[in-house]
C-alpha cells in the first residue's frame, strides 16, 4: 500500500503570530520617529545621522519581512529553514542598527529628559529626548522579539524533521474497496452468468 506524509501545521499559531505582532509594531514605531526626524533634518538643511537610516532601513526590512512571510504561512508555504535565514539576518541587522544608535546617543540614553539637558523651557528638545528614547525602547524590543522568532524557526525545524510518515486516512482515498468476484452464486444462464458444463 502507498504511503502518504500527513502535514499538520508544525507553526504554533499563538507564538508565531505574537511574535510578528511586536515584531511589527516596533517596526512602526521605529520608522515613525525617524520619519519624524528625518523630514524636520531634511527641512533644516542639516545631514541624516547614517545611524538614522541604518535604523530606517531595518525597520521597512522588517514589515517586508513579517508581510511576506505572514502570507507565506497563510498559505501554507512557509519553510522554516527560510524564514531561519530572513530572521537570522534581521536580527543581525536589528543589532548592528541599535549598537550604533547607541552609541551616537552616548549617555543621554540614561538622562533625565529635562528643560536643563535639552534646552529652554517652552522649546522641543524633552519631546525630541523622548522621542530618542522611545526609538531606543522599539529597537531593543524588536531584537528580543527576532530573537524569539529565531528560536521558534529552529523548534519549527527539529519538529518538522523529527516528523514520521504516516499512512493516509483511507476515507479520503477516492477508491477504498476491492472488488472481489463471489464464486459461490449461481452462474447459470438463468442468473445471467456463464454456462455451467456438465
């Protein structure tokens, strides 16, 4: 008799798509606050930090990332060695960004967001200290979360190796009898069967 592989879900719906919601909105989160930054460096005229677009850069890597994949597990065409390698890389990229955030920001990271360390009264720079905090607080948390989904991929893929074929259910096999030839019935003319000789 053939054989057939089952194929159950091997992802766990619940932390894979936890995963990819923080994932995302870290994404955002980034993305926005450096949209905000770039468009008021861009109107002043004064330089992108490069740390601002490494950072930029991650993040639209990262909604790529989580949309194609997304639809790829919707589908049911999600391979985990592949989804491995993106979020590997991603976590990667996530940490080169945040490592030279960080250190562009120096200590300021650990200040007080107050008049007296950024400025005047009345002026924006608390609203841009929390702003660099806040983009901070999203990368950290992105590459926590990527690193989760690098463990999960590598679940995912011990599963599906340790996964044993099975023999298919033969109710949703199209033919699930034999036909089998009974003897023992008359076979006469009468019964519509051959002649029996005598």
């Amino acid at each position: 008799m053939a054989k057939f592989r089952s194929n159950p879900t091997p992802w766990p719906n619940g932390a894979y798509y936890f995963l990819r919601f923080i994932q995302f909105v870290s994404s955002l989160g980034v993305i926005g606050i450096l949209s905000y930054f770039l468009y008021y460096l861009i109107r002043a005229r004064i330089g992108t930090p490069p740390e601002f677009i490494i950072l930029y850069v991650a993040g639209l890597v990262s909604l790529l990332n989580i949309i194609t994949t997304g639809v790829a597990k919707c589908c049911g065409a999600l391979n985990a060695k592949f989804a491995l390698a993106f979020d590997v890389l991603l976590l990667a990229f996530w940490a080169v960004a945040f490592a030279l955030l960080h250190r562009a920001m120096g200590g300021l990271i650990w200040g007080d967001c107050t008049d007296g360390h950024w400025g005047a009264a009345g002026g924006n720079g608390v609203y841009v200290c929390r702003l660099y905090k806040a983009a901070w607080v999203f990368a950290v948390v992105a590459i926590a979360f990527y690193l989760g989904s690098v463990i999960l991929d590598v679940v995912v893929i011990r599963r599906v190796g340790n996964h044993k074929y099975v023999v298919a259910n033969p109710k949703s096999m199209q033919q699930t009898k034999q036909y089998t030839p009974n003897y023992s019935q008359d076979t006469s003319y009468g019964s519509g069967g051959l002649p029996s000789h005598g």
